[in-house]
C-alpha cells in the first residue's frame, strides 16, 4: 500500500542512531570497567568474561548491519525508495538479526558463568547448578535454532528482501511461531536469571545492604525482559506494507534488550570500583562530599572501614555456623 505523499521523505533512522549511541556507549564503558575491575582489583577474570565480550562483538556486527540498511533507505517510507535500495535495506535489516540473536544468547551465558560464582554452597549445589543448568541449556538452543532459521526460511535466502525472486518460503504462520518462540525463551530466560539471585541471596550470609545492591543490579533484567515481550508483539503486529519505515519500532526494541542486557550483565561485577583509592581520590576533590562519604562509609585514614577485621571474623563465622550457604561478605565482594 502506497503511503501518503504528504510526506515522502520523512525518516525515523534518527531515534535509532540515538538510542543505538546511547546505549553502545554505556554498555562498551561499563564493559571498560568490568575488565579493570577483573584485573587490576579482583584478579579473577573467568568465562563470564570471555561471553560478555563475544556478546558485544556480536552486537557491534549487527550495529554494523542496521547501519548499512539504514544507508539504504531504514527509516524511510517505501514510497520514497528505489526497488534497488528497498532491497538492500530490507536485506541488511534481515541479516541483523542473526548477530543480535546470538548477542543475546553469549550476554545470558555470561550471566550464567557469573552466578555459578555464586551458587558456590555446599548443601544447595547440585539443586542450583542444575537449575542453572537447565535455563542456559534453554537460552542456547532456542538462540542457536533461531539463529539458523532466521535466514532459512526462503530457498534461496535472498528472496526473503526480493519477493521476486523464484523460489519458496515457510508459511507466514511458520515464520510467526519461530520469533514467538525465542521471544518466549528469552523472556523466560531473562526472568529466571533475574530471579535466582535474589532467592539464593536471601539466606546468604553477608550485609543486607550487599543483597540489596546485588538483587536490584541483576534484577534488570526484567526490564531487558520486558523489551523482549514488546519486540515479539511488533514483529507479529507491524504492517509490512511500509516495511522500512514501520520496522524501526522492531529494531529500537530488540537493541535496547541486546545492549541493555549487556548492561545488566556487567553492573554487578563493578561493584569493587567504588571502593578502589581512585574512587576515593575523585571525591576527595569535593572536600564536603568526601568527608561526608568517609563518614557514612566509617572510614579511617588508612581508608579501610572500621572493625573490618572483626566484621570479617564475625561472617567466617556465621557462614561455618550454616555449612548450605557458605559465603562470607568478603568472599561475595571478591566473587563479584
């Protein structure tokens, strides 16, 4: 269907641009941070790690790909496109979301590896390591099968931006189910992962302050779930009469769960830079924010909180006392 001519050449690749800037900049600085955190202050780098630098590899491919289609006419009413460039951009719009379906499946592997470092107990192990088991072995085939479906449905694959081209596809409905179903998985996903740290924190041994800041971080990604849900309602809803213009609302919301998820991944580990002397020097140039912060922190000059070692001493243990959670506040605060 022909859109009015009123206006012809409006563009809505813009707020994608905005929101893709935005979110890449927080998700690559907070990446920045993890890994100085990791090495220089915790020293423990693990495969959580290795995960959420793979996840955003995969995502700046995709970026790299809904730049290309948005060169080509993204964002743009059909009716202002040749049929060269509406095909290019429908091709490169397609093409995206293979990388973005395989970021999303290495940040939720990396969220995994990182609460197996918590799940570390005793009398709980085997029913957490399964469970955690179970949800990532979940997330890695309903990505991995989406993945491959995504540019399988046409023989041959270009006839999936170029109708014209001889050839078949699956059904509409079949198409609809497969993007229902990783929808479905990834929300499922995202709410288990979010879930679990806050169960398995609740009879942990460490401050309430901690299990609060732990829980709200990972507790994003509901949020990231929530994205998934509305990205899975637009991609069976939108119309596909003015495809480049319409599919913008897809493409804001399937990044904002991608690098969002990133986001949500990497917050908690970053924890320890707020307690590291760079921090303290920065707020140090504040005299009345500093001192107030030592204060509320109970800090001495040497920069360590008082009755540390009595508060160390004291969790060791409570934590001995409770062989099934085992965790000391110092050992949660290293662990992250």
């Amino acid at each position: 269907m022909a859109v009015p001519n009123s206006a012809p050449y409006e563009d809505r690749a813009y707020v994608l641009c905005l929101i893709l800037g935005f979110t890449l900049a927080l998700a690559l600085a907070l990446i920045c941070c993890r890994f100085y955190v990791r090495i220089k202050i915790t020293k423990n780098l693990g495969w959580d790690d290795v995960m959420i630098v793979l996840a955003m590899v995969t995502a700046i491919i995709a970026i790299s790909f809904v730049s290309t289609s948005m060169h080509y006419g993204l964002g743009k009413h059909v009716s202002s496109l040749s049929p060269e460039h509406i095909h290019q951009a429908v091709k490169w719009d397609y093409v995206q979301s293979v990388p973005l379906v395989l970021a999303a499946m290495w940040t939720k592997i990396s969220i995994f590896f990182f609460l197996r470092r918590m799940f570390l107990t005793t009398r709980t192990k085997w029913t957490w390591t399964w469970t955690l088991h179970f949800i990532n072995g979940v997330n890695i085939a309903a990505n991995v099968a989406s993945a491959t479906t995504q540019l399988t449905q046409c023989t041959p694959a270009s006839k999936l931006w170029d109708p014209t081209v001889p050839g078949t596809c699956w059904a509409p409905g079949t198409q609809a189910a497969v993007g229902i179903f990783q929808g479905a998985t990834s929300v499922f996903c995202d709410l288990a992962f979010s879930t679990l740290p806050i169960v398995f924190l609740w009879n942990v041994n460490i401050k309430l302050s901690i299990k609060v800041g732990i829980c709200s971080l990972m507790g994003l990604g509901f949020f990231t779930a929530a994205c998934a849900i509305v990205r899975t309602i637009v991609s069976n809803t939108e119309s596909l009469d003015d495809f480049t213009y319409n599919d913008v609302t897809w493409s804001i919301w399937i990044y904002l769960e991608t690098l969002l998820g990133i986001v949500t991944a990497c917050l908690p580990t970053i924890r320890p830079l707020l307690k590291t002397q760079f921090i303290k020097n920065c707020l140090g140039k504040f005299p009345s924010l500093g001192s107030r912060n030592r204060k509320h922190m109970g800090m001495r000059d040497g920069g360590r909180p008082d009755g540390l070692g009595y508060m160390m001493s004291a969790n060791r243990r409570k934590a001995q006392a409770r062989p099934g959670f085992a965790h000391s506040e110092t050992e949660m605060t290293v662990l992250v």
